[in-house]
C-alpha cells in the first residue's frame, strides 16, 4: 500500500506537471498571438473564367487594375464591370486557386492574417450552383485590402477543409 503522504506527494507532482504545460501553452499563445494581425478586407468582384492567371496576384496601382479588367472583359457584353478605384493604404488581391474538393465550385475567404512578413489568406472551397449549371471551375476573388502594400509580399494561401 501506499502511504499517505507519498500519494500526496505524487498528486502534488502531477498536478504541477500539468499546471506548468498549461501555462506553457498559454505563454506561447499570447506570443504568437502578439505577432500576427488581422487584416481587413472588402470582397470586389467575384467570377468564374478561365483564363491564364497565378493562385495569387497584388495589384499596386491603377494601371495594373485596368490590365487586369481588360484580361476579364466578355466580349459579349458592350460595357465591362466597373474598374474599382485604388485608394493610399491599400491594395488589390487576385485569387485565382486550383480547386481540389468541388469541381465546379467556389472560394470564399474567412480571414486574412499577417504574421511578421507573411499573409495568410485563409480561404474555403463552396459549392455555387451557377458554376456547376455552367461546368465552370475557374473561380476569381478579387478582395481590395486595407493595409499599405509591402514591398515584400510573402502570401500563403491555405485552405481549409470543408465537410
């Protein structure tokens, strides 16, 4: 048998033990969350074409977002979508990912976070009934993001598993 005062001692032990991981985790939560920052954002335009473009592309100036809007333009329509405006502190994100789980799906970004140099854009794949009537996989997200544009843009996309 054991006796009281080693059982004790035991339970004291173990409960420091875990009291002390605890504590750990939690330290190193707070850094990592000190580290990273939100990052606002407005959705721009969304549609589904396919056409030659990377899984991501920041546009910094006017000039670019004209380019771009003429790569989108339909030629079955006389007038193209409106050309949003690039205001100071602020730039535009091209999403164009491969889509793995819905073939004729689309995207939907949750958040966009930057951690020291990185932004991560955390996006989802949805099903959209239009696309799959249209057989088309091709999803476009163009997002304006309200930070000023680094000179570096490090972006990872990562995205999220849907069920």
């Amino acid at each position: 048998m054991i006796s009281l005062s080693k059982y004790t001692f035991f339970s004291f032990c173990c409960f420091l033990v875990l009291n002390c991981i605890h504590y750990k985790n939690g330290v190193q939560e707070s850094y990592d969350k000190e580290d990273q920052q939100e990052i606002s954002f407005s959705e721009i335009r969304r549609l589904n074409l396919s056409i030659d473009l990377k899984p991501y592309t920041v546009i910094n100036s006017s000039e670019e977002i004209h380019a771009l809007y003429k790569k989108l333009r339909d030629p079955r329509y006389s007038r193209s979508a409106p050309i949003p405006i690039l205001e100071d502190g602020e730039y535009f994100l091209v999403l164009k990912p491969k889509l793995s789980q819905i073939k004729y799906g689309d995207i939907e970004v949750e958040k966009l976070e930057r951690k020291n140099a990185v932004l991560r854009v955390y996006y989802k794949e949805i099903e959209n009934f239009e696309y799959a009537q249209q057989k088309t996989g091709d999803p476009i997200l163009i997002l304006k993001v309200f930070e000023k544009p680094k000179n570096n843009n490090n972006i990872i996309l990562i995205k999220k598993q849907t069920l």
